[in-house]
C-alpha cells in the first residue's frame, strides 16, 4: 500500500550562497546521484520559494527549498508489540527489533509512533530506540506528562538499562564509559554519529553479564542520551555489537561498505526503565522480556 508521500523541507543557509540548486540536492540527499536528482526535479518535485525548480537555479541564503515525495511503498515491519504499563498520562510498550519508532528514514506509516496514535491519538512517544533495537518506549498522554518526563529523561531520575551483545571477550567485569559523540563522514548518508574527540560528553555504564568464547553479554546504562550511544560506546572499548553493520572497534563507521544507522542484525536491547510518575509521583518499574536471540 501506498503511503501518503511527504514534504521534506529546509531552510538555505548562507554557506550554500552562489551553489547551483541540482549540487546541493546531491550534497544535501547523498542517497541519490546527480542524475537521479535531475530527473525528480524534471518531474515537479522540488520547490524553491514555493516555485517548481530546474535544478538551475543559485541559491541564495533564507530560500525556503522542499523536496515533495511523491508516495512510496514502505518495507514491511514487524507490528505487533506488547503493553507494558497504560494509565490516564502515560503508555508504555515493548517494542520489537525491526519497527521504527519515528518516522523516517524511509518510513512514514510503519511505525511505532503512528501504530500507537490509531490506539490512543494523545500518546507522543518520550524518547526513541533505534528501529533495530527491542524493548521498552515510553509514552506520554498527555502534554503536563511529556514536560515533566523530558525535563529529567537525561537524569539519574530515570534509570535506562539495556541488554547488549558484543563482539570479543571482555577482559574486565566493569566499564566506564566517557567517549565523546559526534560527526563523521559517512560515505552514503554525508554524516553519521560516531565516537569523536570533537563530539558531544557522553556517559555509558557497562557491566558483564555473561561470557562466551567469542561474545560478551554486557549490562548497559545510559547517564546522557546520544545517537546510538551504545552502540558506539561499546564498539570503542573494543566490542562492537555481533552483527552491526556500521560501527567497528573503535566507534567509528566501518572502513569498508558500512552499513546505514537503521540497518539490522545485532541484538540490543532497552530491559528495564526505572522512574517517579510525572504525575502521580508512585515509582515505576518497567521491565520488557529479553527476546530470544539473547
């Protein structure tokens, strides 16, 4: 089925001054070439100040640019998913690997966010998971609930472990965690988050759970809320996820064909979360079953 396309729009800013429109719609969406671009904009798809485009045009800093999507089939998604807590303020479920949490990336109508809006159109979800990883997504009903859960989510008021499983053996029980996260080139998307001097302070908490001669299962807790923070904290201690197309040992893409932050194949988990009610104040302990391949 068809979804209902979608309106990518974005503002020119002044370091695109004097750039041909057709460039920086190859620069600005790398995942399709020149050409490819010149043919969608042939076809009335791109805006510039509410005017179609040719792809000749010079751009000039304030341009109002939108790219109109025409409708797309979406990959199929897993779409089942399990209650884990549903009150007057909030909605928590266990999410399974496969099924994005936002849209995006591809994805507009297989969605977690957009499954839960036909079950209760108040529910906005709190934070996300990436579409490969499982477990719990919180929810907030109501707008009172979100302020107060997003003015604490980074905080030791909410406690975020997940389950991980890593590449090579560990060679101790415990890890502090301080990579800084940011910025990388990405040779398909443009960029892409990774371990970087330059990056944003970032805190991951790790602990062993189980070893197997080629694996260590690790216990994760996040105390700051970046981008794939798991995946490339454990990746720059030297246990990449089993499976992860993107992140190699030392938290950044892989050298050769990485893969897209969205791609599949490794098994991270969000097991437990552990907070006060925004509203009621009474302490909730959310747990989500590990799935199978743990």
């Amino acid at each position: 089925m068809l979804n209902r396309g979608y309106a990518y729009a974005t503002i020119i800013s002044s370091r695109y001054d004097g750039q041909t429109l057709l460039s920086h719609m190859a620069s600005l969406y790398p995942h399709s070439t020149q050409q490819a671009w010149q043919q969608k904009l042939n076809n009335g798809e791109v805006t510039l100040n509410g005017v179609i485009a040719t792809g000749d045009e010079s751009l000039t800093s304030g341009q109002a640019l939108v790219w109109n999507r025409p409708p797309w089939i979406e990959p199929d998604v897993p779409q089942h998913f399990e209650v884990l807590f549903d009150d007057l303020h909030l909605l928590a479920v266990n999410k399974p690997s496969g099924l994005p949490t936002l849209p995006g990336g591809g994805f507009m109508e297989n969605t977690l966010s957009r499954l839960m809006r036909k079950r209760c159109p108040t529910a906005n979800p709190v934070h996300r998971l990436g579409r490969a990883t499982s477990g719990i997504v919180l929810f907030a009903k109501s707008a009172r609930a979100a302020s107060k859960l997003a003015a604490s989510w980074n905080t030791p008021k909410i406690q975020k472990i997940y389950r991980a499983l890593a590449q090579n053996v560990a060679d101790r029980d415990s890890y502090e965690i301080l990579t800084p996260i940011g910025l990388v080139p990405h040779p398909l998307i443009g960029s892409v988050w990774a371990a970087s001097p330059s990056g944003k302070p970032s805190r991951s908490s790790a602990t062993v759970i189980s070893r197997t001669p080629n694996t260590t299962t690790f216990e994760v807790s996040l105390h700051s809320g970046r981008a794939h923070q798991i995946r490339i904290h454990l990746a720059s201690i030297g246990h990449p996820l089993v499976g992860d197309p993107l992140y190699g040992a030392t938290g950044q893409p892989l050298e050769n064909s990485p893969g897209l932050p969205g791609d599949g194949g490794y098994l991270l988990h969000a097991q437990f979360l552990r907070f006060h009610h925004p509203i009621t104040g009474e302490q909730i302990h959310l747990e989500a079953a590990l799935p199978s391949g743990f």
